[in-house]
C-alpha cells in the first residue's frame, strides 16, 4: 500500500540485508516497511525533508584490567556533524516498490580510522515526519514512528560483547511512553547519539548514563545544592 494514500496505525522496520563495505565502500542497508497485517509499505523518502534517518556505532570495549581506568564499554557513532555523533539521511535510497528498499551510506564507515570489524556494531534506523496526500499540498498525518536496531559484528559470528544497561519498558513505568525529539522512545536508539562524544552548547555531558543519572537525581547533586 502506498503510505501517502493511506495512514497505517503502525508500522515495523526488519532488516533484510546488511553489507558493511571495505574502505572504498558505504555500507548498504537492505531493509523492509510492514503495516500491522504484514502489507508493504511504499512512497518513504529519503534526503532533509524524507522520513529515514540511519546510523551506524560500534561498541567501544571498556577500559579493564591491571593499570587502565576501569571505565566502561561506550558506542561511539561514525556518523558526525561538527563533531557531534548524529543521523544520516542524505545517501541514495531505492524504494523496490513492494515494501523493501536499499539505503547506501553518505558516510565510508570502513574507512574511519577507529573501524574494527571483530567489535559489536549497531544499525540504527529511524522512521518518522508527516506523510503528504496526493501532493505535498494535501498531508494526510505523522507516519507512526519507528525506531529500530540492529547488532551485529561486521567480520560475522555472534555478537558476545553487548551494552544493555537501560530497559526502556522501566522508563515507561513513570513515564507513560518516553519520547524525546517528537519521535525517539527507544534508549537503544538514544544511545547512538547520546554517548561521550555528545555535549551540550555549555559544554556538559550528554552522555547518557550521565544525563539521565542528573535528571533524577537533580535535587541532590553538589551544584544544585550548591545554588548552580
């Protein structure tokens, strides 16, 4: 069914295929669009006003044993803007007209300079914005959003190494459905962004075991208390 005739109540992302490339290639994400009874879904763009944002990370092994810091295991985006892990949306996207499509990466992930294929990597796919009618005139409502991830060592076998420290169904315990930037509920996806590499215009962290450990426990820390 084509997504700009028809608004689905939901919609899932599942991945289909996944090529990492060598230094001179971007990785080509091959992926599905399914409504609630299993239809493919046509008509999702990409580029600055489409409906896809992608992103890859790897799993930064922790700093342990004998004379290291003992500092945990971090992911570390390769997508960057102004030196700030983000999104990309910018990259070729074929729509095969049957629900699947194939995303090719703006950005050589195989050809960064911390790239390691035996490490745990993470796929991220986010699916959102307004989807227009007949025209860009005539929009027909939110896309229901999407936010989808995927594990997996480039070099194969079994992912071993994992971060799993937030269970965002505990979140939700409180906070009903938690959602940040309009369509963003799922921590495994917030830590793609929100991870050391990541600071605010005042230059604190927002890293994400540290931003959220200060918003509860806002009223006890030393600066608050302090009068900051």
């Amino acid at each position: 069914f084509n997504i700009h005739a028809e608004l689905p109540e939901v919609l899932t992302v599942s991945l289909i295929d996944l090529q990492i490339g060598t230094s001179v290639q971007a990785p080509v994400v091959t992926f599905r669009v399914t409504d609630g009874i299993g239809r493919g879904a046509v008509g999702f763009r990409a580029g600055s006003s489409g409906h896809l944002r992608f992103a890859i990370a790897k799993l930064t092994p922790g700093a342990n044993g004998p004379g290291n810091s003992g500092d945990p295991s971090f992911w570390t985006n390769y997508i960057k803007s102004n030196n700030r892990p983000t999104t990309e949306r910018l990259g070729r996207l074929v729509d095969n007209q049957d629900g699947t499509y194939v995303y090719t990466f703006t950005t050589t992930v195989a050809a960064n300079p911390g790239y390691n294929a035996a490490l745990t990597h993470r796929l991220s796919i986010q699916l959102s914005g307004t989807l227009s009618g007949e025209t860009t005139q005539t929009p027909i409502g939110p896309a229901p959003p999407v936010n989808f991830t995927h594990d997996f060592v480039p070099a194969g076998g079994p992912v071993t190494s994992t971060r799993e420290i937030v269970d965002v169904d505990n979140c939700n315990q409180c906070h009903g459905k938690l959602t940040a930037h309009g369509s963003r509920f799922e921590t495994k996806y917030c830590v793609m962004c929100h991870n050391p590499d990541l600071n605010d215009a005042n230059g604190n962290s927002v890293d994400l075991k540290v931003f959220i450990h200060k918003i509860h426990y806002s009223s006890n820390l030393p600066s608050v208390r302090g009068g900051v």
